[in-house]
C-alpha cells in the first residue's frame, strides 16, 4: 500500500489538488445491503491517498428520498472529477420512471466529460426483460444498465442488452476454486474466500496497462465472481462521439481479462480509454461491480498481500481518471518534492538521463506509472523522447527556478515547458551524434573485410 507519511516535509507551498469523487447509483451505500455496499471501497481510497493529492468521496442514491429526485446536473457534476456508476436497475418501468438517465442529464455528462471528467462505468450479468417493462426492449437487459447504457461513449463499452445472464450454461464465472473443492457456480463461500481471480494482462513494450501497474510489480489479482457481464469495443468510431487529439483518434482497448473456471474462455474485465489524448475525460469500464463491493473484498486479509494489491488499482484508477487541470496541479507538488530531493541533488551533475532515471524510480513509488506517464509527458499521445530524458531536463530545470526564486511563485508550466523543450534538444543531439558515427560506415566495412 502507499506510504501516505512519505515526504510531508517538503511539499510545495501552493494547496494540495483535491480529487473529488462520486459514487452514483441506485442501490448501494457504504454499509450494510448483505455485503452490497462500496464502504471497503472508499476507506481503502481514502486511507492510502498519497501526499501529493487529497482525495475526497461521497455517494448520491439517484432514488433516495423520492422516484429520481437526485439527477445528475452540471452544478452537481461539476463538484467532480470523476463519477464512478453502480448501477443496478434494468431500465423505466410503469411504477419506476426515470431509472434511466433523461436528456437533460444525458446532456450535462456529456458536457462535463469533455470538458475532462473522468468515468468509471460498472454493472453486472443480465436477467430477462421485466413483464411489466417495455416490449419492445431486448429480451435481456443487463444490471446497471439504466444508469449506464446512455452515459457519453462510456455507455458503448459495456454490453447493456444481451447475455450473458446469470445461468450455468450462459454466464461469466470467474470464480478461484478453493482448496476444499467448493461448487464455483455458488457465490457462497466463493466470494467470501481469500482467493481471487488472476488477470491476464495486455502489454505494452513488457509493461501493463498504468491502471495494473503497482509498485512492487503488475497487478494481476482481481475479486472474483459466478456470472460477470461482457466489455465491448465499438466497431465505429464517429468523430462527433470520439474526438481525436493532435496525435489521432484514441479508442478504448481491453487492458484485463479475466477467465472463465469451468471451461477456460478468456474475455474482458477492464477496458480503458485515454480521453486525455483528445481532450476529454478518461474513461475505464468493468465487467462487474463485483470488484468493488464489500462482499467480494471482505475474504482478504487485512494488510495482506491481495487486499494490498487490490488498494494499489483502486488508488491507480482514482489518479488516472483525474482531469488534466488537476494533474498539472499534481505535476507541480512532484516536481516541488523532486527538486528538494537529495537522491536526486545528488546526480544532478550527470546530465539529463540519471537524474531522470533516480527521479523516476521515486515517482514510481509515491505514484505508480500512471502519474509518472503524466509528468513527463502532460500533453496528447505518446513522446518521441525516453522518459528519462524528459524527467530529468524538467527536474534540472525545476530546481534552477526553485534554487533562483521564490517558491511561493514557482512556474511549474514555465519549468515543464523549458525541460521538455531542452530534453528534446538533448535527444536530438544524440541522434545526430549516433548518425555521425555512420557515415563512410559502409565503406570502412567494405574496405577492413578485403
């Protein structure tokens, strides 16, 4: 877990960013609700949020006090961040309107989404269509999906309207049998147990996705449940729904899969899409809410390795998901600690690459990949430059504004801008350097082998 008491000493002057987040849904509070409840969730946020950041939570009951009475507004949504989604509830009903998201909040998300808010979307398996529901509505409709299926691109990465349901033959089982050969088609004790499922992580040049990667290695352990829902990935990509940035069009991609027990298919339990490369919100969608409930997380130990493991993603999620204006807010508390760093002061003098590499390393600790991706590169796509180079010309710099100013009225953009550009530089130098050193390559070759 994180070390929240790391370098308290040496925080920027300016306020810590705080990272509001609510948790909206239609059926779940923090206690109680046989286990259905997201309190686990929350403490382990709150107890584990790093120096650097101040995280906030609160949930909102879309029906409590009254059928609807809490919507989702532009005034409200814009206290946030991020919104997490739970939802439970299929869809309108006669007795039930307004389960499902009307235009006015359809509207407002959306604004607010690509203004930087981030999204996590959840629901769960399907179950037939209520009698008293619309007949024209698909035969099966997934849990959550009112909530869910309207909310601005996230809506499309999550199966709303089919199977699988919650039958032997037709659902997701992710269920670890446990050494007592316990049926894993039943949710007791299998998800009260202490063993969790095992990711199957995509990678990238070796590494996971920054939502998997922890401190201590990837992040391959997730609750595991009988009948999951199913991810999708949309076939089209229309321009006015999925902008694109000065480096492309982003698109979610799977980042997880997790592994049916009983007959070894492998599908999607994570899927994440980096908004932020066109300028709007991050979004991340699971197959199951079943990886945040406290029925599933009550099995693991307490300061044990899996729950410590589980904290690391549920703290790499809330940072990844948190809109640039606050991660510039972030990227200024890290380099404030960087330049007052001694590991760091101390292989200044060795260029751009070693202070970058010890820089990294530290942030890496205090912040997982996530948050080291976006300091060193807090623009769209991906940089040309290594990393190291990067960190290490904006930590040079940062500690030249902060060693030659005050720090009350410390640049950050002004010293991210100057350390990109001289890291650049630097890397450009190399190039023409490494291209140098071939010319009349081919020529010596010829000449040394006759």
């Amino acid at each position: 877990m994180y070390d929240t008491r790391i370098a308290i000493d040496r925080l920027s002057p300016a306020a810590k960013p705080k990272i509001r987040i609510l948790f909206y849904t239609d059926f779940v509070g923090f206690t109680g609700n046989n286990g259905f409840a997201l309190g686990i969730l929350r403490d382990l946020i709150l107890g584990n949020q790093p120096f650097f950041a101040e995280f906030e939570v609160d949930l909102i009951n879309r029906h409590d006090g009254d059928q609807a009475a809490n919507k989702l507004t532009a005034d409200l949504l814009g206290r946030y961040q991020q919104v997490w989604f739970f939802g439970v509830r299929l869809c309108d009903l006669p007795n039930e309107p307004e389960n499902e998201l009307v235009d006015a909040e359809v509207a407002a998300l959306r604004s607010w989404m690509d203004a930087g808010g981030g999204v996590l979307v959840c629901g769960d398996h399907s179950n037939p269509r209520p009698v008293e529901a619309d007949p024209s509505l698909p035969d099966y409709l997934n849990l959550g999906r009112a909530l869910g299926h309207r909310i601005p691109r996230a809506g499309e990465l999550r199966e709303w309207n089919d199977r699988p349901d919650s039958s032997i033959e037709f659902s997701h089982n992710t269920h670890q049998p446990d050494p007592w050969g316990s049926d894993v088609n039943m949710p007791i004790p299998n998800d009260l147990d202490p063993y969790p499922q095992e990711l199957i992580l995509r990678r990238w040049g070796g590494r996971p996705h920054a939502l998997f990667q922890g401190r201590r290695g990837p992040i391959t352990v997730f609750p595991d449940h009988m009948h999951e829902g199913q991810l999708l990935i949309p076939e089209r990509y229309p321009a006015e729904v999925w902008p694109s940035g000065r480096a492309g069009q982003p698109k979610p991609e799977i980042v997880a899969r997790g592994t049916d027990k009983r007959d070894g298919q492998v599908y999607g339990v994570t899927s994440a899409y980096d908004g932020a490369a066109a300028g709007v919100g991050r979004i991340v969608a699971d197959a199951t809410w079943h990886h945040y409930f406290d029925l599933n997380l009550w099995g693991f130990q307490k300061g044990g390795e899996v729950l410590g493991r589980l904290t690391e993603y549920y703290v790499n999620l809330t940072l990844w998901l948190t809109p640039k204006p606050v991660k510039q807010e972030v990227n200024a508390q890290l380099l404030y600690w960087l330049s007052h760093s001694m590991s760091v002061r101390a292989v200044l003098p060795e260029g751009f690459r070693v202070p970058g590499i010890t820089a990294a390393g530290l942030v890496r600790e205090v912040g997982g990949q996530g948050v080291l991706d976006d300091l060193v590169w807090p623009l769209e796509g991906t940089p040309a430059v290594p990393e190291e180079l990067l960190l290490g010309a904006v930590v040079k710099e940062s500690v030249a504004a902060l060693d030659g100013g005050d720090a009350e009225s410390f640049d950050s953009v002004g010293v991210v801008e100057r350390g990109l550009r001289a890291g650049a530089g630097e890397y450009a130098a190399e190039l023409r350097a490494a291209l140098g050193e071939l010319d009349g390559l081919d020529e010596f070759i010829s000449q040394g082998l006759r």
